[in-house]
C-alpha cells in the first residue's frame, strides 16, 4: 500500500491527518472483498467462489461489499500511518462527520482524513542526573533473626523455642550457628543485589515523574486506564479468578477499585511523558538496529517480513514505544548518582505515597463542601 499524508496541528495534544491510498491498493482490496462473498455464500448456476461482480451485487448490495473494503482499507492504512508519521495515539481516530465523504472507489485513490489524540510533547524541568537513595545490600542482623526464625518453621520449632547450637545442628541441618548465619548471609546479600537494578529503575522512574511540570491530558489518562484495566483483567482471567473474588480478596468495593487504579493511570501517565521528554532530549529514538535485537530476542528469522506485518497490525510503534522507555530508564540509571542509605531508601517513595493519599482525602472533602455550601444558601 502506498500513502500519502499531510499531518498538521490541531492543539498541544492533537493532530490532523490528511491521507491518500494508492488506486491499485482501493483495487485489490475491493477483489479481496468480492472473492470473500463469492466463496462465503452459494450462487445459483456458479461455482463456489466463481459468482461474477453483478451477481453477488444484487445477492448482498454493492454497497456492502464496498463498505467492507472501506473499512479494511481504513485500518490498514491507520495503521502504516502511525508507523510512517512517527505518530504516538493516546486513543481511537475520530473520523466523525466524514463517513458520507469516505467510501472507496474501484481504481481511484482513497482519500480521507481523520483527528487523534497523540502524546503530549512536553520539556522536563530539569535534565541533570537523578539523585536518589539504595539500601545497603550487606545482611544485617534483624535480616538473620527473620531467616532464623523461618528456618524454625521448616524444622517444625515452636516460635518460642529457642535455636541452639544443638537445635542448628540436629533439627537444622547446619554444623554450626556461625555455617547457619554465613548461609543466611549469602542468601540475603544475594537477594538484595539482585532486587537492585529493578529499585534504581523505580526510583529512576519517581524522580523524573517529579521534573513532569504539567498534568497528563483525560485523554492519555483515559488511555492508560484502560490499557491497566485490560491487563489487571487479562490476569484475573488467568489465574481462575473472578473480579468479585478479587475484590473480596482485598477487602475493597468496585467504586475504590476504580479509583485506585485511576490513580495508578494518572502516575503511569505522567511516568510515560517524562520518560520519552528524556528520549527525545538525548535522542534515544528506537533504531532499525533496536528493533532486529527486539526481534532476535525473541526467535524471529526474518526481520523485515516480521516488521512488514507488526507495522501492518499497528502493533509496531508500541514496540518502537516500549524500547524508548527502556533505553530512557537504563540511559538515567546509568548517569544516575545513588547514595547507600537504608532509612533515607526506605523512605524515599512516602512523599509520594502520602501525595496521592492527600489527593484522595481532598476529593472526598469537595462532594461536602459542595453540600455545605448549598445549605448555607438556602
């Protein structure tokens, strides 16, 4: 498919797109279509999948047929589109008002146009390094007693009883206290190293959500909302639960639900919109190279063919997407300068935690102030 496309500025958040599919793309989408019906259906004096134009025209309606291929066209071309213009949507097009002006004609270009909401494009308020806080990953000792104290599960103790030398020995399994510590030790120190690359991510994270100066549109909030619910569902259905059983289990109705995860959908958002101000600061856009590591990654042979068809699903620009976030996390990480200390890095996230419970006390406070307020009226 060939395309032409002009894309020009609605607002800070919004674009237009003008396009144009190729005359012999409209073509043999509509032979597509018309093969469709032809072996969908039993034509009277035909064989399957041999009923001319005309016939299958009066069968189902010419204008059926067309539609259907407006249609695929339509997506099709959205998709490339999206590919072709680097373009990031926040939602569905809206082709509103244009359906009359939108139907395909046999060999003739397709013209149309359509509005999408995009990412909003915005600067952070700073670009320095991120400064945050990582726990030291040596075992301390209330680390040790915790493990002790599961151990004593395993060898069937009494949480009471105590753990001697004997008890480590002869119920444990160890040859001594000191080999029992050493082991809890190893285990710990090694626990810890490895939680740290994904903590200095999230902290990573926090902090540049901080330098996002302006709030996320309702469109991108609504969005990311969905793409949570989505997943949060997806999850339920895997493992076997349902959403009732789910609420039961964290003692929470469906309206707190929604709203905590609407909170999550605004953070997320904001996260997004920080990480790819980062991208485009240090130019961190996805490369072809990117993409075929992507790919490799995950077995593909042939690379072109599968980008062709990603491109064609419209599911290429969301790895595009993925892999400039990442690139903008492991870029900040790495010029990040990170202090050990543990009550500072376990602390670092309730600013954070307590903002959005202020948020949550203060929405619940306007329905009563708006009461007050009319009572006080009347």
């Amino acid at each position: 498919m060939e395309l032409k496309a002009e894309v020009t500025k609605v607002n800070d958040t919004r674009v237009k797109v003008s396009a144009e599919v190729d005359a012999e793309s409209v073509s043999k989408e509509l032979a597509a279509q018309y093969k469709k019906y032809a072996n969908k259906y039993k034509f009277p004096g035909f064989r399957a999948g041999k009923a001319p134009r005309p016939v299958i025209n009066n069968a189902v309606g010419k204008e059926t047929v067309y539609l259907d291929a407006t249609e695929e066209v339509l997506n099709d071309a959205y998709h490339l589109l999206i590919e072709q213009e680097s373009l990031r949507p926040v939602g569905e097009p809206n082709f509103e008002g244009k359906e009359n002006e939108m139907f395909v004609e046999d060999k003739t270009p397709f013209k149309f146009e359509f509005e999408l909401e995009v990412s909003p494009v915005i600067e952070l308020s700073s670009y320095e390094p991120v400064e945050g806080f990582i726990p030291p990953t040596e075992a301390t000792e209330e680390d040790i007693k915790s493990q002790i104290d599961m151990y004593k599960g395993y060898a069937g103790l009494e949480d009471d009883e105590e753990v001697t030398e004997e008890v480590v020995v002869e119920k444990m399994g160890f040859e001594s206290m000191e080999k029992l510590r050493e082991a809890i030790s190893g285990l710990v120190e090694n626990e810890k190293k490895a939680a740290l690359p994904r903590l200095k991510e999230d902290v990573v994270s926090l902090k540049l959500r901080d330098r996002v100066e302006v709030e996320p549109t309702e469109e991108m909030v609504a969005f990311v909302n969905n793409a949570l619910l989505n997943e949060m569902f997806q999850n339920l259905q895997q493992y076997g639960l349902t959403f009732d059983q789910y609420l039961a289990s964290r003692k929470m109705s469906s309206d707190e639900f929604y709203e905590d995860v609407k909170k999550q959908a605004i953070d997320e958002a904001k996260t997004r919109m920080a990480l790819d101000a980062w991208v485009r600061h240090f130019d961190l856009a996805t490369t072809d190279e990117d993409l075929a590591e992507e790919f490799a990654k995950a077995g593909v042979k042939d690379v072109e063919a599968t980008k062709k068809k990603w491109a064609e699903d419209g599911r290429l620009w969301r790895l595009r997407e993925a892999i400039e976030r990442s690139k903008a996390v492991e870029n900040a990480v790495e010029s990040a300068v990170f202090t050990v200390d543990a009550d500072k890095a376990a602390h670092q996230f309730d600013d954070d935690n307590a903002k959005a419970e202020a948020d949550k006390a203060e929405e619940k406070e306007e329905p009563a102030k708006a009461e007050e307020a009319e009572s006080t009226e009347e």
